[in-house]
C-alpha cells in the first residue's frame, strides 16, 4: 500500500534530479556515528536505534517530502539544535523543553515532533500550544513512507477510506488533524 524509503528516495532522486531548488533529492547523511553521539548529548536525549540509522543514512537537515519540510539549508544536527535549544525560539512556550521531545519538521499548518524516547511522531497546528499535540505516527519511518507516497503519487484530497487505512496502518490518533 505505501512505499517503502528505498523506493522513495529511487523515485524523489530520480524525479528532482534536476530540479533548480535544493531540498527536493534525498542526501547521504553527513552525521558519524560519533556526531550523532554528541548531538544526543547535546540535546539530552537518545533517538531509538531505527532512527538512529535512518538519521546516519540519510541527511533530513535540508530536506521537503511533499508538503513536510525538515529543515532548510542546513544539516539535520544544525536544524534540530537551531530549533530545540534556541532561547529566542521556545516552541514548548516556558520552562524546560518536554523531556524527549524535539521539533523535527513543519508544514503550513503543524509542527511535526518525534518523541526520541520510542520513536513515535507528534503533532499540533502551528497556532495551538504543544500540550493539545496528537499522535501522528507510531514510528519516524512510517511517517516518512506515508508522506513519502502521498507526495508522489499525488493523492489529492484524501477519500474516507485512505484516511482510514493511513489512521490504522500509522496507529494515529484518528482526533489529530495532521492527516485531515
């Protein structure tokens, strides 16, 4: 039903290639084991072990899948502690950022966490305070193959039923409104 990374990364690299705007082509991840080490430490989390090795395989710091963009110009190390440990920038609003939590990516309407303490995908409308966010995906690269098949396969408006299907394949929260 939905397409595995391997086969998004194939088809993206082969459909943007050429195209003029970096972000589009999925790049090899610049991070070393011992990088992405330091970033955890810097962050005070720990990413789960599939998430570990997707983050050392590809580079999400300059990144759009479809309508999800994960960063802009930048390393995915560069994003995540631009966007997570930037006092003029508390996406969690006051105090101590959620233990855990990090803002990972965005659209025009939501900010897209992942809870590096399993692995699970969050989300809340960009306007809304973090505490109404909702369960989006149960795994990081879930996500990434439904947003990955949505964008080229060129879904549309989803139907009843392909909303169903993503709900239960993602275990999402069917209340959260990322996937309306």
């Amino acid at each position: 039903m939905f397409l595995t990374i391997p086969e998004i990364v194939e088809e993206t690299n082969r459909r943007f290639k050429d195209y003029p705007m970096p972000g589009f082509v999925f790049q090899e991840s610049p991070l070393s084991t011992e990088q992405l080490n330091l970033l955890e430490k810097d962050l005070k989390i720990c990413f789960t072990e599939e998430d570990r090795k997707l983050f050392l395989k590809y580079d999400f710091g300059n990144l759009a899948i479809g309508w999800v963009t994960f960063g802009t110009l930048s390393t995915l190390r560069d994003y995540l502690i631009e966007n997570n440990q930037n006092p003029g920038f508390l996406w969690w609003r006051e105090g101590e950022r959620p233990e855990g939590i990090l803002l990972i990516a965005s659209t025009d309407g939501h900010n897209i966490f992942i809870d590096t303490r399993d692995g699970t995908v969050l989300s809340t409308e960009i306007d809304r305070p973090f505490e109404t966010v909702k369960l989006t995906a149960n795994t990081f690269s879930k996500f990434i193959e439904v947003i990955g098949t949505l964008a080229l396969r060129g879904s549309g408006p989803l139907s009843p039923e392909l909303h169903r299907r993503i709900i239960d394949y993602l275990e999402a929260d069917p209340s959260g409104t990322f996937w309306r």
